[in-house]
C-alpha cells in the first residue's frame, strides 16, 4: 500500500509539472487549490495540527502534565472529473505513524459510492465524524470497541423515503488498516464486514432527527489475539482500561445511535456492545463487552453544527461574527470491559468542553474530565480529573 501511495504521489506531482493550464490559488481556509484545466482535475493539498496540552488532579494512578502534538497530518485529496477521486493523509504526530487515509473512490452511480482502500470503516456515528468537528477534545470511551481504520473495499449509498425523509447505507470488507496489526484498535489479524443504515425522518439544515445501526463481524486469524484498551477521554492520560484475549474465533459488535439538531442546541447518543467468542477447542469463556455515550451541545453565539444526509454524520461551526463562535457539551460516557472473569476494568466518565470556533477550520478547546474508574486487573478504584486545551488548525 505504501509504494502504491508513494506511485500515486509521483503521477500528481508529474501532472502538474506537464500542464501548461494550471490555475493554482491559496487560502488560509482551503490550502492550496490547484486546477488542471485540461485534465478536468481538482488537486488539494492541506492537513490538520492537533496541539494539546493537560494537567491532571491524578488518584491513584499517578499522571503527569503533558503537552504533545496530538494530530499532524499532511493531506492529498485529488478529483478527476465527477466521476473519481482520491486521499491520502498521512500521520506524523504518534507512535503509529504513517497513512491514515489511501483511498480511491467511483461516484459513477448517481447516489452510490464505491471506495477501495485503507479508510474508516463503515460502524457508527462517532467514527464517521472528522476529529475537526468532534465537540470534545477525544472521543467517548465507548468508541473504544468500534473498529475505526482498516484496508477493504465498502459501498455507500443514499437517497429520499417518504418525501423529505432521508437514509443511507453502508457496507464494505476489510481486513487490518495498510496490512498491519499493530495499526488496528483491536491489535488483531482478521477479515471482517461492517455495516451502517440509517434513517432521518426529519433531514434540514437547522432541524434533524437520525437514527442508525451498526454491526461489524471479523473472523480473527493469526496467532487468535484480540484486545481492547481505552485512556481516560485524555491522549495525555495513560490507559486505565484494558485487556488483551487469545484464542478468539470472531467478533460481533453491534451499535446503535440517535442524533437530535435543533439549531444551536444538538444531541447524539449511542450504545455499543461487543461479543467475543473463542476458539471451539478453547476452555476459556466467551465474554461480551459493552460501553455507551449521551451528549448535549449548545452554539452560545446560535450557529449550529452542519449535517450532511448524504454522509449522515455532523460537521464543524461556521461562525458568523468576526470574533467567531462559542460552543458548551456536556458528556456521560461509559465502558464495561468486564465478564466471565476477564477484568478489563471499568469507567463512567463526565466531560464538559467549552470550544471557542475562532474560524470553522480553526478552535481553542478546554474540557474537564473526570473519571470514576475501576482499573483492569485489580478492579482497585481510581477516580482521576483532568484539565485539557487543545487547539486545532486544518485545511
């Protein structure tokens, strides 16, 4: 996949040195824009700078203050008529560096996309929303038993039920993210399939009503490895929840969602549970894992969070006043990885942010956590709080 990407790099950078009727322009929101007028292709070049900061009131776990680079991801995206296009993203900033997006996508069908390569895999409301637009500084800990990123072929469609009423439809197979295991969440080889349907009775610009079902099924193979860790809605914080299983066969994750927008004011929530079963010569227990979030957010300033029916997913803030926007959530999340013995921990976490959208590519973050967990291992309390800014730059 890499060589790939890196051949697909090299045919862009060799279009642009060939072309006599190039239009190229730069802006502080877009990034570098450039239109190959001959060629009927759009090529843009941006990224995304993810700085965070975070101190901690720490229990019984000890944790220092930190300051890292979260995300640092230069961005490749390229459209060749109406019919296709491709990213490529890369990371810088983590342990697991390299290509997050590498992807190539046919719009040829009208409502249908069809999209092969290392991507999000289709499973839920969180995963599907760019870490841009998210309303918190991290995802809820429930999101620690979805999928995310691996390397496959997936479909999506959508369209129009019953008038103004929407749905889409999501489905694809995949195997680990860029053929690697130590990229996926779960740390396991496998082939899966995911799912998504949703339904919006009521789908506009300032008023929306969603609901939505996921699965995701991937037979495990390799050495039978299967694990699940989640840090405390904080990158800077270590993982207090965890647990790695061997001699799995396959895992069913199932999730369900609601998401509410009424201008200003938006909600979503969702639950997921995860089942894992071992191997038919295993002596060791099957065991089911669960975790689930609710959020309120209100646009002080009364904008509101874009939505996209196609997508069925919720955007950024465009802020109307040259002094920009102010966003307050709320959150309750929580994540049980705890069964038939197996002592992944558990925690029920709390998180208010506060986001100051100085442009819709541009924000200031703070939120406060705290956390009422129990370690893995020992189930020993430990109830730390956390204090963390974050400022987010893309293009």
């Amino acid at each position: 996949m890499r060589e790939i990407a890196e051949r697909f790099v090299g045919v862009v950078l060799l279009a642009l040195a060939s072309s006599a009727s190039a239009d190229v322009r730069f802006a502080a929101d877009d990034g570098l824009v450039i239109r190959l007028r001959d060629a009927d292709t759009r090529i843009h070049l941006g990224g995304r700078l993810h700085l965070d900061y975070a101190f901690f009131d720490d229990d019984v776990t000890p944790i220092d203050d930190d300051f890292a680079v979260r995300r640092g991801r230069p961005l490749l995206e390229v459209a060749v008529g109406d019919d296709w296009k491709a990213k490529l993203e890369y990371e810088f900033a983590t342990s697991n560096d390299g290509f997050r997006a590498a992807w190539v996508q046919w719009d040829g069908i009208d409502r249908l996309a069809l999209r092969a390569g290392n991507q999000v895999v289709p499973f839920g409301l969180e995963d599907q929303e760019s870490s841009n637009d998210v309303v918190f500084n991290e995802r809820s800990v429930a999101s620690a038993l979805g999928p995310n990123y691996g390397t496959g072929l997936v479909v999506k469609g959508h369209g129009r039920l019953f008038g103004r009423s929407r749905f889409t439809l999501a489905g694809g197979v995949y195997t680990e993210p860029l053929a690697d295991a130590d990229l996926d969440r779960h740390r396991s080889e496998h082939v899966g399939f995911a799912g998504r349907a949703t339904f919006a009775p009521l789908a506009r610009k300032r008023s929306v009503l969603q609901l939505g079902a996921s699965i995701d099924f991937r037979k495990i193979g390799g050495d039978d490895g299967w694990s699940v860790a989640r840090r405390p809605e904080s990158q800077l914080a270590p993982s207090l929840l965890g647990v790695e299983l061997a001699e799995v066969a396959d895992t069913t994750t199932f999730g369900v969602e609601a998401a509410a927008l009424f201008g200003p004011v938006s909600f979503q929530a969702e639950y997921l549970r995860s089942g894992v079963n071992r191997e038919s010569s295993s002596a060791l227990p099957n065991v089911d894992f669960d975790g689930a979030y609710a959020q309120l957010s209100w646009v002080i300033s009364g904008e509101r969070h874009r939505y996209s029916p196609s997508q069925a997913t919720f955007g950024g803030v465009r802020p109307r006043s040259a002094w920009g926007a102010l966003e307050l959530g709320v959150r309750f999340s929580t994540l049980d990885l705890t069964d038939a013995g197996v002592l992944g921990g558990e925690t029920d976490d709390v998180t208010i942010g506060l986001s100051w959208w100085i442009r819709e590519n541009a924000r200031l973050m703070f939120n406060y956590v705290h956390v009422d967990a129990r370690q893995s291992g020992t189930l020993v309390s430990d109830e730390p709080q956390s204090f963390g800014l974050r400022f987010i730059y893309h293009l």
